[in-house]
C-alpha cells in the first residue's frame, strides 16, 4: 500500500482536508463567529432548523407511526453524521463539515420517504419535478426563514456542495445561471466535491444498509434464517457464534455483534482503501482532490459484496409486499394532497399560499411535512383515512 503523507499542521487536518479558514464563504456576507468555525456554525444552524427536528416524525422504511424503535429520517442522519466523523477522524479529513453535511443530507426528504419523493416527483412532471437531494439545498438556501437579512440557513459553500450529492445537468444549468460558478458547477464540470462530501455519500449507504438490517429484522419482514443468504452478513454470524457459541438461543445478540462486525470492517475497508488512493494521487490540497476523480471508496471486494446486501434488501425488505402497500396508500396521500392544495391553495400556510409558482409552491409546502402532519391534513382535505 502506497505511503500516506503525514498530517503536519496544528489544526489535525491533512493537506486535502478542507481548512474552515480557506472556506469560499457564504452567499451573504456576515462576520466570523468569536469561538466558531464556519463548519460548526453551519452544523449549529442544521440542528436548531425546523426541517432537522421535522425528521424526527419523517419515515426512513417504515411508517413514523408502525414502531417506536424503527429509524427514522432524523436518526439516520445523526447515524451517517457517526460514521462520517469516525472515518473523517482517520483520515485527517474535517470532522466538523462532515458532520454538517450529513446532518443536513435529508433535510429535503418527503413524508413517506422515497414513495412520497416519487409521488411528489409524479406530480410535479410538467412543473421542473421533484428530487429530495435539491430539495435539501432548497431548505437551506430559502425555505427556512429564520434571519432578517436573508431567507435560508447562508451556509458555507462547502456545506452547500456536500448537500447537493445529485443534479440532472437541466438542473444543474439553472442552478449555475443564477450562482456562476457554485454549487452545481461541478455537474457541468464533471469534477468531484470534497472529500468531506465524498465521504458523507459512502457513510450514508453504509448506514442504511446496517440499519436496514435490524430494523427488517425487528419488523418481522426479514427473518434471521434470510439473512444467512447474504455473504457479507453470514460470515460476521459465523464468526460470532464460533467465538461466543452462547449465543446460539440469543439470536438478537447475535445479530447485534453481526451486525456491529460488518459496519466496523466496512468502515476500516473504506479507510484503507481511501488513504491508497490519495497516495496513489498524490494529491496535497483539497482544490487537487477535486480534479482526481473519486477517492473516498470501497475497494472492490467490498464494493461488490455491499453492493450484493443492498440488492437483498431491495428485492426482500423495500419491495416487500406489506411495505408497498403501505407505500401505495402513502403516495395516494401526497398525489390528493397535491390535488387538494393546487384547487384550495389558501389551505395552506400564508406564505405559500401567496406564492405566484403554486405548483412549486405546493410541493415545497409537502415536502416539509412530517408523516403524521401529512396523515392529518390528508384526512381534514378529502376526509379520508387509508394509513
């Protein structure tokens, strides 16, 4: 493996790290914060949003009302932010955007998770659609209304970038048209983001793919004697139940340790291999890690077995048939809704309710719902009641 050069600078970053000192800055100027950096002030406006605390009540798979103990959209988040700043330690790369940009990843996402983005989406066809990454940046950049002198969140560019994981190059132009040269420049470009936002994208999947597991489990959706199909899983098992054969009888221990086996070697895997290949790059700056392609990885030996966990949970737990029938309800919620707000705009909140773009207008009045808010206004709209 080739030599990683050694962090040598007061501040614990490495050379490709991104300094909060060299920032681009925010679209409207303001002045330093006495005891903050740029990164954790952002981090500190993702957490006290409206939108953060509405993840608390938005689904990850399973409906916000199905189980206390099922994730939810604002325990992924503080998971991904976990696994970023752990890794992000390793590798010298800046904790603080890390976990800025994880925290703020979802904050774009629909009621009823993905089914709602698709509703959403649907509706929205003949209008620029409806996709829940842009939507993030959306909430950030204008939605959240906070500050006199400015709607949004004015996050640092960095920050910005990391919560833009994808754009359709349409998007992207529009985007660049009115910011030249920021945050979408780099789908036209075709160059990387950060490292800090290369990192966030890969800890998510990791995330989902660990929790998804306990949480099908738990729900019953998945059984135990399933999971054993899935190579990267059943090696962990055997592993554990070799070393602890007590164990045997205790299937959600093991599980746990399983679990907990595969997440810590992905994690290591992604470290390893990472600090390879900014060797292998040579790179020593963070504007030179953008221009090398992307660098925060699997190696491909787990790449190709996460990539084998994540299509069984596709085909055994997100297209299970008890889970699309609650998502087929749930996007016949979001399609009335829409119907209901385009027809009675002044139902909704004054502010959108006086907007010219009522389609827009609308979806970004749903997309900000929790599932129960959603439930609620669906029931009082139309008076029915299908979850």
């Amino acid at each position: 493996m080739p030599a990683v050069p050694e962090i040598q600078n007061s501040t614990g970053l490495a050379p490709w790290a991104n300094h909060p000192s060299q920032s681009r800055g925010r679209r409207h100027a303001e002045p330093p914060a006495p005891t903050r950096n740029a990164f954790q002030r952002d981090r500190d406006r993702i957490v006290h949003s409206t939108a953060f605390r509405r993840l608390v009540y938005k689904t990850q798979v399973f409906l916000n009302h199905e189980g206390d103990l099922f994730r939810t959209r604002l325990t992924h988040s503080l998971e991904v932010a976990q696994l970023g700043r752990s890794i992000a330690r390793a590798l010298g790369l800046n904790e603080d955007l890390v976990e800025a940009i994880a925290l703020a990843h979802d904050l774009g996402h629909t009621p009823f998770g993905h089914a709602g983005q698709d509703a959403l989406h649907d509706c929205m066809q003949e209008h620029g659609g409806f996709e829940h990454n842009l939507q993030s940046l959306r909430v950030v950049d204008t939605l959240e209304e906070r500050y006199p002198a400015f709607d949004g969140l004015n996050l640092s560019f960095e920050t910005r970038e990391g919560i833009l994981k994808h754009c359709s190059r349409t998007n992207a132009e529009a985007i660049e048209v009115a910011e030249p040269g920021g945050v979408a420049r780099r789908f036209l470009d075709r160059t990387q983001p950060s490292l800090e936002a290369q990192l966030c994208n890969l800890a998510d999947a990791i995330a989902y793919n660990a929790h998804d597991i306990d949480d099908g489990v738990r729900s019953g959706l998945l059984s135990l004697e399933q999971m054993q199909e899935v190579p990267l899983f059943d090696r962990y098992r055997l592993r554990v139940l070799a070393e602890h054969p007590q164990l045997a009888d205790k299937p959600r221990r093991w599980l746990y340790e399983s679990t907990r086996r595969m997440l810590s070697d992905q994690v290591y895997d992604v470290i390893d291999t990472t600090r390879a290949a900014i060797a292998a790059a040579g790179v020593q700056s963070a504007d030179e890690a953008r221009h090398a392609g992307p660098l925060v990885r699997f190696s491909d030996g787990m790449h190709a077995q996460s990539a084998q966990l994540k299509k069984f949970l596709f085909a055994h737990l997100y297209r299970h048939p008890q889970v699309t029938d609650r998502m087929g309800q749930a996007q016949q919620v979001v399609r009335e809704l829409f119907v209901a707000y385009l027809e009675r705009p002044q139902e909704m909140r004054a502010e959108f309710a006086r907007r010219d773009d009522r389609h827009r207008a609308v979806a970004d009045y749903i997309a900000g719902m929790t599932d129960r808010f959603a439930l609620r206004e669906h029931e009082r709209l139309t008076g029915k009641q299908l979850l």
